[in-house]
C-alpha cells in the first residue's frame, strides 16, 4: 500500500514541475480514486471504518482529531493529508456528483461541481490537521451536497474569470 502512495504522490508532483504538461482530469480522478482508496484500505488495518456512505464522513473529523494528538512526523502528514484529502474528495466525486479535476492555476486536485464551483479537499484536511476543529470537514461535505453554506461558516463562491468578463459586457 505504501508503494502505492509514493507512487501517486510522486505522479502528482512530476505533473507539478514544469517539464512536464499538467495531468488531465480523467488522469487526475484515476489518482485520487486510487489514493482514497488506499486511504480506506490502510484505516481499516488501523481499527478505523471508512465507508464510500456519507454517514461515514464524520468518521473523517475524528480520524483527523485523533492523528494530530498523535503528534506524526512532517512526512507522516502530508501523506495522510494527501490520502484523506482524496477520500474527502472522492466522497463528494461518489456521492454529489461533482468530478475529480486538475487545477493548473493552484496545480492541485480538485473537485467540481456540475456548474463550476470548486473545492480543495486537501487544503480543507490540511487545515483540519494544522488548525484544528474550526475546519469542519463535515461541514465541508454538506456544502458539497446541498449547496448551502452551513451556519457560521466563511465559506464563499468565487466566480471564474470568465464570469467577471461576461458580468462586465452586460
């Protein structure tokens, strides 16, 4: 299994480089699909059950809350921000039917959804490990799923570029 991370981790940072053009969407959902599950496969050999249900995703919070208490390595970290990231991601991929994109502007994974909205499921973890509990990745989840901003959240829309342009000839 971690043969598997290191491999996915490393394709995900040769598309980063300049050398090499960004990996395309589909390529990118192969990746973290492949990266969620190894995500489940190897916290279930730790006791812990992740399900593709999202009545599992609060699982996530606790997982995360646990593991930061744990005090791991810098490179213990990333990979399980990497690797929950994509679990995160990939629940809202199965469950919301938003898709697994590349985003060459950030040169990051990313969800998105039917009419553009973007997320970032693994910045979302990786503040969820370094900030702690304000970062709600339920909550994250139910954006994704309805649409609506849970109450006492920041969280906002951006429109693309595109949008401003067209905003701006009307």
């Amino acid at each position: 299994m971690t043969a598997i991370r290191i491999n996915i981790e490393e394709a995900m940072v040769r598309a980063k480089s300049h050398q090499e053009p960004p990996p395309s969407d589909a390529d990118t959902a192969a990746y973290m699909r492949e990266l969620a599950e190894v995500f489940v496969e190897h916290s279930r050999a730790e006791g812990y059950s992740f399900d593709w249900d999202p009545a599992f995703i609060h699982h996530l919070d606790n997982y995360c809350t646990e593991f930061t208490a744990s005090k791991p390595s810098p490179e213990v970290t990333h990979s399980v921000i990497m690797s929950a990231g994509a679990y995160l991601g990939e629940m809202i991929v199965r469950n919301c039917g938003w898709a697994w994109v590349y985003c060459t502007d950030q040169k990051a994974a990313a969800v998105e959804s039917p009419v553009g909205v973007r997320g970032y499921p693994h910045n979302k973890v990786a503040k969820r490990i370094h900030e702690g509990t304000v970062h709600d990745l339920e909550a994250f989840f139910q954006y994704a799923a309805t649409g609506e901003a849970p109450r006492g959240s920041t969280a906002r829309v951006i429109k693309p570029s595109w949008w401003q342009r067209l905003r701006a000839r009307a």
